[in-house]
C-alpha cells in the first residue's frame, strides 16, 4: 500500500510518458498508451498471402524470401517516428522489446512461429554499438523471440565495416554501401536453418537483403525478414 502511494506521488512530479505521443501514461500502461495502442498504423502483412503482400514485392529478383513482415507502417512526423526516435536515440531500448513482444505474439496466433527456427538481428558495427551501448534490431529481436517462443541469436552475424547511416541515399548508393559487409561467424549455427533476420526500420531492404544473402550463402535453408517499421518507397 505504501509502495503504491509512493509510486503515485512520484508519478504526479515526474510522470512517465507515452513514447509515442507524450501523453501520461496511467496506471497498467507501459511504454505505450491505450489510445496509441489502438491507433498505431498496424500493416497486418502477416494475415495477407505471400503474394499479395506488398512488402514482399520489394525483394521479388533480389532475394529469395518466404515471409515479409513489418509490425508498422512508418508515417513521418507521427508516432510511429517518435517511438522509432525513442528507440535509438534516446536510449529505451525497451521500447524494442515491448514492440517485438505485442508482434511476436500476434504472428504466433497466425501460426508463424512454426515457420522460423531462429531469429537474427541485423548487427551494428562494434564501434557503433559501443557508442550507443545496444542494438536497437536486437532488443527487438529479443521481444520476438519472446512472443514467438523462438530462439534468437545476436552473434550469427557480424558487421565487418562500420559504414555510413543509410539516410538520405537512394536504393543503388544503399545496396552499395551494405554489400559485403555481412558474414558468418559460424556457419554450422545457420546450416538448414528457417531464419527470420529483423531490423528497426525497412526501407529499401538493402541492408536485409545483404544480411539475407549473406547467411543463404552460409547455408540457411530459408530467410524472411521482419521490421518494427516499414517506410513507403
């Protein structure tokens, strides 16, 4: 009882605030209001056939994909931007994982969980993640694996070149800049393996793509890719 006046007292001088829209969060919130929660711009791509996902189309002649998931579409200057922003520049990775849980929970309900045997972060270059402290693609990542009930590995990939932010080029100067930075740390943890790679935001898919092809080079049986956020080209 006293722990919970506590707790409301310091939230009247220091509320907590939606990361989405600033808003205070109530009691049972977290992250997240009610309001956001229900007015996210949610893409529903997983409940769409493989080919007649839209998303998919992007990698049609580039990589051999099963699956094409984004748990939102990214809209400029709204919500989904602020919660992105939060995510990785303001240091809540756990925005990521409070992501990755509500999305892996809804594609385990879709019965896509039998249709991954790991999930794979696209992986920052270590003086990048030095220098921010964790991945954002990871912490989503672990939310997914969460929800999905599937194992998730930060190490299956690593960043041999600490390249340039990918905002601002356009889909050739974005494949440029990620080709052949990928590799396998150990192939034999890919081999024959149903791998699900995921990153904060898609736009192009290059940076995916190149993760993709790197580990169906290493010997993954099947790559599908996923995203907190997918922008329109």
């Amino acid at each position: 009882m006293l722990r919970s006046l506590a707790t409301d007292f310091i939230g009247l001088i220091f509320p907590r605030l939606c990361l989405a829209c600033q808003e205070p969060l109530v009691t049972g919130e977290n992250h997240l209001c009610t309001g956001c929660r229900a007015e996210l711009p949610y893409t529903d791509f997983h409940l769409l056939p493989p080919d007649q996902n839209p998303l998919g189309r992007r990698f049609w002649g580039k990589l051999p994909i099963c699956h094409a998931l984004s748990y939102l579409r990214f809209v400029r200057h709204g919500r989904v931007q602020n919660l992105l922003h939060e995510l990785k520049y303001q240091g809540q990775r756990d925005v990521g994982t409070a992501l990755g849980q509500l999305y892996g929970a809804e594609l385990h309900a879709a019965g896509l969980a039998a249709d991954f045997d790991l999930i794979v972060p696209v992986p920052l270059h270590p003086r990048k993640l030095a220098k921010r402290g964790y991945n954002q693609a990871a912490a989503f990542a672990s939310g997914l694996s969460q929800g999905l009930q599937l194992p998730a590995s930060n190490n299956a990939l690593r960043r041999t070149a600490n390249t340039k932010t990918q905002t601002k080029k356009n889909r050739a100067q974005r494949w440029e800049n990620v080709a052949n930075v990928f590799e396998v740390e150990n192939p034999a943890d890919v081999v024959g393996r149903r791998i699900l790679v995921v990153d904060d935001v898609l736009t192009t898919g290059a940076t995916l793509e190149a993760c993709g092809a790197a580990l169906l080079a290493a010997g993954a049986a099947e790559i599908s890719i996923a995203a907190i956020a997918c922008a329109d080209r």
